[in-house]
C-alpha cells in the first residue's frame, strides 16, 4: 500500500455545490463483510509494512484510521481514493494488485473506520465509485452518495492546469546544457558551477528588487533548493513535505506528504535535504527515513519508493539525488561511531527505482583501500559520509562525489604494527565513478587519516582551465584542491589563509603536511583555526567560468582544543580579530590571488550565486539577503527576511522575467555555533519557514 495516502493533484477546477439532495428511495451506498473481509488478507499481504498491523501503528506511512486518515480523505469521493492506491502501491510494484482487490482493501479500510457492511458490495466502476462520498467524521461513519456539482464556465477557468499540461520531460541534452531560464539541478548544471547566464537583473537595477510572492512551507529544518522548470517550481520542505508552485505567482498546483515515522521522529533523523532531481516527468527525492521517491511532475502522485538504507540503524540522507543517464544517484550519511558503519553512493534505476549498484564509501577489509584501516573489523569503520549531491561529467561518463572524515579516531591515532595503514579510505576523498556500473575510476585523498573532522564532503566543481578539464574542491579549511577530471592526478591547491593546520602543500602529489602542534596528547591547550565548524562548510560556491572567479562564503573562527580534538571545543575568534567573522571572497583560480574580500559582522548562512549581471546573491544569520558586485564585492542591496537562511539562493525566469527566490527559517543550523560571538543577534523563537521571490520593480 502506497505510504502516504493523499491526493496528488490539487489541480482540480473550482466547482460549486448546488446541494441537490438524493432521492429519498434510493438506497444509501455500501460494502459487504465478504468483501471487508477479503481485503483483510490482502492488505496484510500488500500493505502492513508500511501502515502496520493496526492501520495507524506504522513506521512509514500515514495511517489509514482515525482522526488523520478521516481528515485527509473525508468528503472526498470513493474514486479519488481508490485511483490514489491504484496508482501507487504497492510501493515499486504498482499494478501487481488488481483493481477488484484494491476495492476489497478499500473496504477493510472503511469497516477499520466504523463504517459497516451492507448488502451492496462497493463497485469497482470508477464512474460508480466517483458517485460515493467518504465519511465526514468518525461520528458519522457512513457511506453517501455524491451531491451534484457544476463547475466555473470554460472562459473563468485557472491556468494553472496548462501550466502542468504543458511541462515539456527534462530529457539528458536539457541536463547537460539547461535553459537560462531553468533551474534543473542542486547546483543548476552538472558541473556544479552555481552559476546563473541569466542578466535581467545586474549591478546596476538590483537595488530595485522587490518582494513578488512568498510561500509558508512546512515545519522543520529547510535547506531546500528549489527546482524550475518551465515556469514551475519544486521544493522540499520539512518532513518530506514536497510541492510544486506557480514559479511566477507563488499558487500551490500540488502537495505531497509523505511524514516520518515515529521511530524517526524520536531519533532526530528528520533532516533538511539540499536538493531533489527532476529526469523525464518525475522529482526524485530523498526522505528523513532514508528513501527515494519518484513523484510525478505533473500530478503529485507517487510512482515508486525505494529503501536506500535503514534510518533506523543510524544512516540518513541530507544531500539529495543526482540523476545522470537515467540512474538516480544518492549519497548516504554513515552511521555514527557508536553503530559503526560507513557511508554509501546508491544508484537507482530512474524508472523503476530497482537498485543498480551501491559503493562503499568506507573501504571493508578484502575489498581495494581495505587494509588502510589499521586492521579493523568492518564494524569499528565509520564515517565517510556523503553530505551532499554529486557533480557528473558526461564527456568522461563519469560522477564525482566527495566524502566526510572518519568518526571514531581512537583506534586509528596510531599505527597497531609498524606495517599497518591508517589512510582510512575513502574518507575525505573525491571519488570518480561510472554511473553505469558504479565501478570506480578513480580516487584522490584530500587528507588521509583525518582526525581533525575537516570534511572535504562539499561540491565538486568540473572545470575547464587551460586546456586541461579539472575537479575542484575545498574542505573546511579553505584548501581547494584540483584535480585531473579523467585521472585524478593532483594539478594544484589555492587557499584563503584561514588555518594553521596544513603547514604545507607538495606542488606535485597534493601531499598535505600537517602542524604536529595541533595534536597534542598531553591535554595541552591550544587554539586550532579553523574550529571544527569550518573555514567553509556546506554553503556551496560559485564559479564564473568565463572570468575563472570561484566565489566562497566564508567564516573567521577557531576553537580552544584540549587533548584530542573535540568538535564541542568551544568556538573563539580568531587571532587579532577585528569582530567581523563572515567573510565573501573572490578568487581567480588561474594564479590563486584573492581578488576582494567583503568582511561583514555575521557568519554565512547559506550557498552563494553568481550571475551574468554581476551580481553575486548570499545571506547571513542576521536574516540579510544581499546583492554584491561580483567584481568588487561592493554591497549593492539587502533585503532583510522573515529568519536566518540554511538554504540555497536561486535566479531563474518566467516569461521573459528573472526571478530570485530563498528559502529561510526552520531550525538554526549555524547560530549554535555563532550564538556566543555574536550575541546581538535575534531570531524567531519558533519559525515557519518561507520561500521569498524577488524581482525587479519600478
């Protein structure tokens, strides 16, 4: 049984009840015991893995009882729900339960819910079925049949449903080259530029952005990027609580819901996703219990959902899916070191959501990188985790995905025996793999043995430069190492001179020397910058190829460290402070020379972009949304919104006009780290979170 029970399409056209009452005579609509009875077994057979053994006591789904399922459903007509269940569920598997069974479920369903059986058996006929009204309350369980409606004459009719009619399938030419107006990917193109050609708005007429449309999304952490396309836009708020909006007004065209379960509600597994995927008419999207989903694009119905892996043996998802020739890619956050565990690259196949390949992103003993693990059993390996989305290079046929450090660095401080290794691969790491066979290509360690929790887990930014095509990526140090696309071999590194721990970098292997004073065994005190937070962090870059200008959001901290490194050492500023602890930063990635830096008082809060008009979006966690001169870094506008911002800013067009939309509020991923530097700061106490849209006025 599909988990979550709810209408796709919202899409429907306004009607008006004229309130014709049914004849007295006719006979009030039913079901009969045999068929309750029938759909008993099958909804044990079909649908209590995700909806449970009671109908509401599931881990996965919407319960189809009581107060939520009579909420959702009642009123509503017999044919929406049966059409509901008949397009989705069983999960994967959709059509494999015939229509006459999916009626007898239907009717366990309803005597579930009070309604009894008659002597007429519930029809199968849709016409007959769109004809019967479900029950209003639970008060008064019973069957009706349907009133009279009539719906707005041709000419009143919205626009809203040749909106969606008109969604053109995002093919794999519109991926690997998408439309200006278009934002189709997490970073908008697959070689994770976050850059947008569009010009409309520049440094010129951007201080005459105003607010256009806002959206209330749902409760919860959001670090949502939206998605557009063709004038919709797709966006994922809390509890994997997905919807398509008018791009150009902010109207709802659908909603989907698909709650955590319980289990994942008392475990803190319900996290923000940076991104979905769109491929052909279907979203992809990557869920607080470790699922994938295919929605369809243009009614909100579920197609499939796919376990990844089990949320409740501590793995989790935060950054979303990659799609690249029709596979469906997902990078899994590994489990913590009390499980043990590491991270994993999933592919899926686009259609069906059958598993394809999975990679480990953790090196198990026996397989290739194993013995780099200081001869640990499978279950002391932790971390490599995959915090966020994949860049892909279809030239090379070939994704790129980027790891977190290890989690648990007692047992690999030291070597066990003087031949042992501690490298702990694939940890920190770029991985290239096939995305046909999930093989791996190749592989680059940022920083082996990483105890220091300096993740190199952010973006992978395909380049062309000089001639030669090159991934780039920083860690939280600020390092950016680049690499050969099709080798791996190291070409250089450029840094932002805020760490002291690599003393030192080999121009030829990438070899990074760290300084022996930050790793202390004594219990000696010393302050080591950046803190574990980062330099940088999972707030994306930007990158103009044209000008070979890479954009960084930036943070000027460090941490007070005692005996080993703790990420809850206290954060303190940096040497010589100057009271400023953001920090927006241009860098031509020719020579390594900093362009400008733009210094302000609050630290980052979310992804930077660049666009063709020169102007360069980013925002705080004061609430500003601000407009730079990406060639000076001069503020050029703010604006300040409704909470701080986790999410990722966007610029896309509707007919000819540009558009710039954020998504802030939900929980304050950063403040807890900034809170004591930057006392001054207020913020919402409990805060909905809101997608704005900005664009040019007079």
């Amino acid at each position: 049984m599909n988990c979550d029970f709810r209408i796709g399409v919202r899409i429907a056209l306004v009607a008006v009840s004229l309130g014709v009452a049914h004849a007295a005579s006719a006979a009030p609509p039913t079901f009969t015991e045999e068929q309750a009875t029938s759909g008993k077994g099958a909804y044990e057979a079909n649908c209590l893995r995700c909806h449970g053994t009671t109908l509401d006591n599931g881990q996965f789904a919407m319960p189809l009882k009581g107060e939520t399922f009579i909420t959702r459903w009642g009123g509503r007509n017999a044919g929406d729900f049966i059409s509901q269940v008949a397009g989705t569920m069983p999960p994967g598997l959709v059509g494999s339960v015939d229509r006459d069974t999916i009626v007898k479920i239907v009717a366990y369903i309803l005597q579930s819910n009070g309604v009894r059986a008659g002597e007429t058996a519930l029809p199968s006929d849709a016409d007959k079925l769109a004809s019967i009204t479900l029950p209003n309350s639970a008060a008064d369980a019973t069957l009706q049949p349907s009133r009279t409606m009539v719906t707005w004459p041709e000419e009143m009719r919205p626009e809203i449903p040749a909106l969606l009619k008109n969604l053109r399938p995002v093919t794999d030419e519109m991926l690997r080259a998408p439309s200006d107006d278009d934002w189709l990917s997490w970073r908008r193109t697959y070689d994770s530029h976050g850059f947008s050609p569009l010009k409309q708005i520049n440094a010129h007429n951007v201080r005459k952005l105003s607010l256009v449309w806002s959206w209330s999304m749902a409760p919860g952490t959001v670090e949502s990027t939206p998605l557009i396309h063709d004038g919709v836009m797709y966006v994922q708020s809390g509890n994997d609580v997905i919807q398509a909006l008018d791009a150009a007004t902010g109207d709802l065209l659908w909603s989907y819901t698909r709650n955590a379960g319980a289990a994942d509600l008392r475990l803190g597994k319900v996290r923000a996703k940076r991104n979905m995927a769109i491929y052909g008419t279907t979203i992809f999207a990557a869920t607080s219990d470790a699922h994938m989903l295919a929605i369809n694009a243009t009614s909100g119905l579920l197609l499939w959902d796919q376990q990844i892996a089990d949320s409740q043996q501590g793995w989790n998802l935060t950054s979303g899916p990659l799609v690249a020739r029709g596979k469906v890619i997902q990078g899994v956050a590994g489990r913590s070191r009390e499980h043990g565990g590491g991270g994993m690259i999933v592919a899926l196949d686009s259609r069906s959501g059958k598993e394809l390949w999975r990679f480990n992103t953790v090196a198990m003993p026996g397989e290739p990188g194993g013995e780099t693990w200081n001869d640990l059993p499978p279950e002391r390996r932790s971390g490599g985790s995959v915090w966020t989305a994949g860049s892909y290079d279809p030239a090379l046929n070939l994704v790129f995905f980027g790891t977190g450090n290890d989690y648990d660095i007692m047992p690999v401080q030291h070597k066990a025996t003087p031949g042992s290794n501690i490298d702990l691969l694939y940890t920190d790491t770029t991985l290239a793999l096939n995305p046909d066979t999930g093989k791996l290509l190749w592989y680059f360690q940022h920083m082996p043995n990483d105890l220091l929790d300096l993740d190199w887990a952010f973006e992978r930014t395909v380049l062309d430069l000089n001639g030669r095509k090159l991934v780039m990526t920083g860690g939280k140090l600020a390092i950016f190492d680049a690499v050969d696309a099709a080798s791996g071999k190291f070409a250089f590194s450029h840094e932002f001179g805020l760490q002291n721990i690599v003393q030192a970098v080999d121009p030829i292997t990438g070899a990074k020397k760290l300084n022996p004073e930050m790793f202390p065994e004594d219990g000696r005190e010393r302050v080591m910058c950046p803190s574990s937070y980062g330099a940088r962090n999972w707030m994306a870059s930007s990158y103009d190829a044209a000008r070979k200008i890479l954009y960084v959001p930036l943070e000027h901290t460090c941490a007070l460290q005692q005996g080993l490194p703790s990420i809850f050492a206290p954060v303190i500023p940096s040497k010589n402070s100057d009271g400023k602890y953001g920090d927006l930063s241009a860098m031509d990635v020719q020579t390594g020379k900093i362009l400008w830096r733009e210094r302000v008082r609050h630290a980052q809060s979310s992804g930077v972009l660049a666009t063709a008009g020169g102007v360069l979006f980013n925002t705080d966690v004061d609430r500003w949304l601000r407009a730079n001169d990406s060639l000076t870094g001069a503020e050029l506008w703010k604006v300040r919104l409704s909470d701080a911002a986790n999410a990722f800013v966007i610029t896309y067009a509707v007919k000819g006009k540009q558009y710039v939309a954020i998504a802030a509020g939900g929980p304050k991923v950063i403040m807890g780290t900034f809170a004591q530097l930057t006392p001054e700061v207020r913020l919402p106490a409990a805060s909905v979170p809101v997608m704005s849209v900005f664009a040019l006025t007079n």
